[in-house]
C-alpha cells in the first residue's frame, strides 16, 4: 500500500511541477497588468514542439531545448508589442478575450506549421526506472522537479535582488506609483510576457518525454496551469508553486483510487470550491491595486 502510494504521490508531483511553472506564467503576468493570459498553454505547447521537431531533425538535445526556449521567449515578446501593447488601455475583459483569440491563432499556425501528429522528445538522462521505497521514480522525473526547484531558487533571487525585479514587484504593487518614480511600466509589461513565455517553454519541454507533446496539448496544461495558480492564490509565487504541487498530487490520487476517467474533472471541481469558499485562493494572496 505505501509502494503504490508513493507511486501515484511522485507521479502527482512530477506533473504537478508542471503546473506550477505554467502558474507562474500566469502570476508575473497578472501581477503586472491585471490580465489573465489564456494563451499560456500555448507557450508550453511551443516550447515541447520545438524541441521535439528540432531534436526529430539530428539538433543536438541540449541546443534544440536552448533554440526553443529563446524561440517561445521571442513570440511572448512578439505577442506583447503586436496583440497586447496596441490594446493596453482597453478593459481587462477585453485584454483577456484578446489572449483567447492570440492563443487560437498560434494553435492553428503551429498545427498548420508542424503537423497534427504526436511527437516524442527524448529523455534527458535515460529510462531506466529509479526504485525508492518500492515504488519507480522516472529520471526524467527528477529533472521536471529539480528545475522547477531550481526556477523557483532564480525567481527568488531575481525578484529580491536585481533591479529590474523590484520593478516588476513595485508595479504589481501600485502601478501609478510606479510610474511616478520612473518605472516604465511597458518595459515591465514586456518583459514579463517574454518571461512567461519562458516559463511556459521549459515546462513543456519537461514534460514532453513523459507525456509527449502535440499542437493542442497546451489547451489542458494552460487551464490546469490556471487553476493552480487560483488555488494557491492569484498573485503569489509560493501560491503558484504549491498550487500546482497540490492540483498534480489530487489527480495523481483520484486516478490511481477511483479512477482516471475523473482525472481531468478534478481541476473544474477545485476551481468551483476555491471560488465558492476561498475566492482568495489556500494562501489568500490580496489583489492588488491597479488603475
């Protein structure tokens, strides 16, 4: 009973780091504008399926995960300038349906661009299970946590140390006081959509080896990523982290005791009782004032 416990708790745990880097993309973008970026899933359906093709195509690993990390991090930027940037002034409702509308485009270009088929990315350091207390841990497992861990460590230091970070909080913060004391705030705004974008690329490129990647795969990872970071509480980093941590254990758990046809009900069900009982998400993050 413990080996299968601690089997389906790594598998919750790998996917759910996943989560957590898609809800970090959504949380430095809200923090800076107020907006809900709904084309999130797609900056992680890019990043594994660049990769993924790069690879197919003899790119050496570690310069096709590069290549398309850069390549994703250029079209959050590009997105931001032409989609976001023109529309700044417009209602949040607005800014929101505009992501929509951005996110099915890069869907049906990349669809017509790459293919509809299923890719495959290799694994970073093997197949070969890790056995740990009865139960197999995947090395490409260990990689999806670590780098989470180790993104979280970098955002940390980024955020409290360096200058743009302070910005970016400052911003989040009160973004007409920002303003007054010389942040530009479209700077800001910029660079949190290319970080985003980031973000977005180094989780599907994770999880490609696991759960292969294909034109639509970020449709459920980019909702799921939403929900973890209104779980953990819209705003906040550790929110975002231990969201995502918590919705990849609950449907590792669901799937593995009742039964996996109930996977994918179970972000809907938690989002339904967050907004019904703690609207301000498990760690109660305040919203912030934005004009």
């Amino acid at each position: 009973m413990l080996a299968q416990f601690l089997q389906f708790l790594y598998s919750g745990m790998t996917v759910g780091s996943a989560y957590a880097l898609a809800a970090l993309g959504f949380t430095i973008i809200y923090n800076t504008s107020g907006v809900i970026n709904f084309a999130q899933g797609e900056f992680i359906m890019l990043g594994g399926m660049l990769a993924a093709i790069m690879a197919s195509a003899g790119v050496p690993l570690p310069l096709a995960i590069v290549v398309a990390v850069v390549a994703t991090g250029l079209v959050g930027l590009l997105m931001e300038k032409a989609v976001i940037e023109p529309a700044q002034n417009a209602q949040v409702v607005t800014l929101i349906i505009i992501t929509i509308g951005a996110s099915l485009v890069m869907r049906g270009l990349v669809q017509i661009w790459l293919g509809k088929g299923t890719h495959a990315l290799a694994a970073f350091s093997g197949d070969t299970p890790i056995q740990f207390l009865g139960a197999s841990l995947l090395p490409q497992s260990l990689w999806v946590l670590g780098v989470t861990l180790a993104i979280v460590a970098a955002l940390g230091w980024f955020f409290g140390r360096t200058l743009l970070g302070k910005a970016m909080l400052a911003t989040s913060h009160n973004k007409t006081a920002a303003q007054l004391v010389g942040i530009n705030t479209r700077r800001v705004l910029l660079f949190s959509f290319g970080m985003a974008a980031v973000l977005g690329a180094v989780g599907g490129i994770l999880v490609a080896p696991i759960t292969y990647t294909s034109y639509d795969a970020g449709i459920m990872l980019g909702l799921k990523g939403f929900v973890a970071a209104v779980l953990g509480g819209l705003g906040g980093g550790v929110g975002a982290i231990a969201g995502g941590l918590i919705l990849g254990i609950a449907e590792a758990m669901t799937a593995g005791y009742i039964s996996s046809a109930y996977k994918d009900a179970v972000p809907f069900v938690l989002i339904l009782l967050i907004l019904f009982f703690m609207p301000r998400g498990l760690f109660g993050a305040k919203i912030s004032e934005r004009v």
